[in-house]
C-alpha cells in the first residue's frame, strides 16, 4: 500500500544554518525512513513578518484589522497545510530567538482563538548550556493552546567541544521525540486533552462568552464554533477524563465569576 506523504513545516527561528538546522536535518532523515516526507523550512530570518505594534485590534477586532501588511496571513495559511510543524530555536539570553519571538506575537490572537486542533508539534531547540527546558516549556505552552497536539520536545547541547558522548546523546533525544512526532502523524485521531488543556478551554469559555462588548472578534469566534454552549466540554469532539471535566468546571464558575466582577467594576483610574 502507498504511504501518504506527510507534510511537515518547520518554523526555523536560527538567523544561520547552524547546529538548531542540523537537529532538524536529523530529524527529516529519520522521518523520512517512516514515510514520504515533504519538508519544507520558513526561515524567519527571510520572511516579512514586521514586529507587533501592540494596538490590540486583532485580539478585540480580528487578525485582519492588523496594521502591519506583511506575511502573516501567508505564514499562518502554511501552518494550515502541514500536518505536523515544528518549532525550532536556538536559545538565547535563556528565551527564545527574537525572530521565534516576533513569530510568536503576531500570531497571538490564536491564544485567544486557537485553530490547529488537527496538527501535531514537535518542539526542538538548541542551547550552548542552558536553557532548553525552560524555552521547551514556554513553546509547549504556546504550541499548546493554539490548538497543537505535542508529540516530542527535544533539547540539545551544542557548546563546543562537544564530546563524542554528547553528540551521541543529542542524536539519541532527537530520534525519541522522531518517533513520537512519527507516531502522533500516523495517528488519525487526536489524543484526549489533559487536565491543563481544559482549564484553559473552561477558564477562556469563561471569559470570552461574556466579552461580546470587550473583545467582540474572541466572542463571534467562540460562537461560530459552538464553543459557548455548556454542554460542550472541549475544542475538539474527543473523550474528556471524568475526573478533568469536574476540575473544569469548577475553574468554569470560579472564573466566570471573577470576570463578571471586572466588568460590574469596570476600568480604573490607571487604565
Ligand atoms: C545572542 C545569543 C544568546 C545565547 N544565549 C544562550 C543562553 O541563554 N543559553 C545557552 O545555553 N546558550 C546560549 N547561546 C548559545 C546558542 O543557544 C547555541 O549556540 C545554539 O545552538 C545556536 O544555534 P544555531 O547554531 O542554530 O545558531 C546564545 C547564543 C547567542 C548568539
């Protein structure tokens, strides 16, 4: 039987082609023995992606109200087409590179709207030393809540010289998360979500069901999905541990209160 070819988009955050490209280099030809594989880098360093200016409009009014004209619509439409992407930055000054970062602010408003429920995320990143956890958990949280299933974090030293057992460790890292990356693309139903996963469903229905005046874009979002009614207990139609959808909603009333206490209040004098 002919595999299908699988597409994966690899949202590059080196500014050169350096030891975070040879990781994913790594992991193409070990994917590549899984099945066809189509490959494809976005440079951020090539891109048009201008610095966000910080107005908001896409959070309240829509993506499309963004003052900057620049790729971002092409970018997240390349997103839309892969069935697995991944994250990959060096890390620098203990974060993500600038350009991971600009990449990650423009693309904000699918913290509040997420949309990629049906693709897969690996997440790589190369430090000299330190670093890699902490930058591994900030992507998987992003990645996270626009939607993404997490199938394999790497993190990878690189501070020369590096010794032979550290290069056979960072091959050995990566070909784990290869496998999981492999095994979530091969997978034609979406994992079920853990107990993080739907607070922030529960904590942002919360929210935005009541935010129609505020953040009107997030709430006819919302709507059109159906997300606001209660009977729905997740983004995504998959099976909810029990013991979850009980913590959710609890963190449900918890917040939907908090919320309708700031809008009784309204703004203050520093606002
Ligand atoms: C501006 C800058 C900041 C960096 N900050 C860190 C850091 O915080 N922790 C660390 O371990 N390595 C740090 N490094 C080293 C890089 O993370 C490491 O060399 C990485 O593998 C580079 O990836 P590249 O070869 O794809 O450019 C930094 C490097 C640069 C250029």
């Amino acid at each position: 039987m002919k595999m299908e070819t699988k597409k994966i988009l690899v949202i590059m955050g080196s500014p050169r082609k350096g030891s975070t490209f040879r990781a994913c280099e790594e992991l193409r030809g070990i994917l590549e023995q899984e099945f066809p594989v189509e490959f494809e880098y976005l440079w951020l360093k090539d891109v048009n992606l201008q610095p966000c200016k910080g107005c908001l409009a896409c959070f309240s009014q829509g993506e499309d109200r963004c003052p900057n004209r620049d790729d971002a619509p092409l970018i997240e439409q390349k997103m839309h087409v892969a069935d697995g992407v991944v994250f990959a930055t060096p890390v620098y000054g203990m974060n993500v590179s600038g350009q991971m970062k600009t990449f990650i602010d423009r693309f904000s408003y699918i913290f509040h709207r997420p949309r990629f429920f049906d693709k897969k995320a690996l997440l790589l990143t190369t430090a000299g030393v330190l670093g890699n956890e902490d930058v591994l958990k900030y992507l998987d949280t992003v990645a996270r809540i626009w939607g993404f299933e997490i199938a394999g974090t790497t993190g990878i030293l690189t501070a020369t010289p590096l010794p032979q057992y550290r290069i056979d460790e960072n091959r050995k890292v990566i070909a784990s998360a290869a496998g999981e990356f492999a095994a979530a693309l091969r997978r034609p139903v979406r994992r079920s979500p853990g107990l993080y996963d739907v607070m922030i469903f529960r904590g942002q229905r919360a929210a935005f069901a009541q935010l129609e005046d505020v953040s009107p874009a997030d709430f006819r979002y919302w709507k059109a999905k159906g997300w606001l009614d209660g009977r729905v207990k997740y983004f995504v139609d998959v099976p909810v541990n029990p013991l979850y959808h009980a913590i959710g909603m609890v963190v449900e009333w918890f917040s939907k209160r908090e919320v309708q206490k700031d809008l009784e209040l309204g703004p203050g004098e520093m606002s």
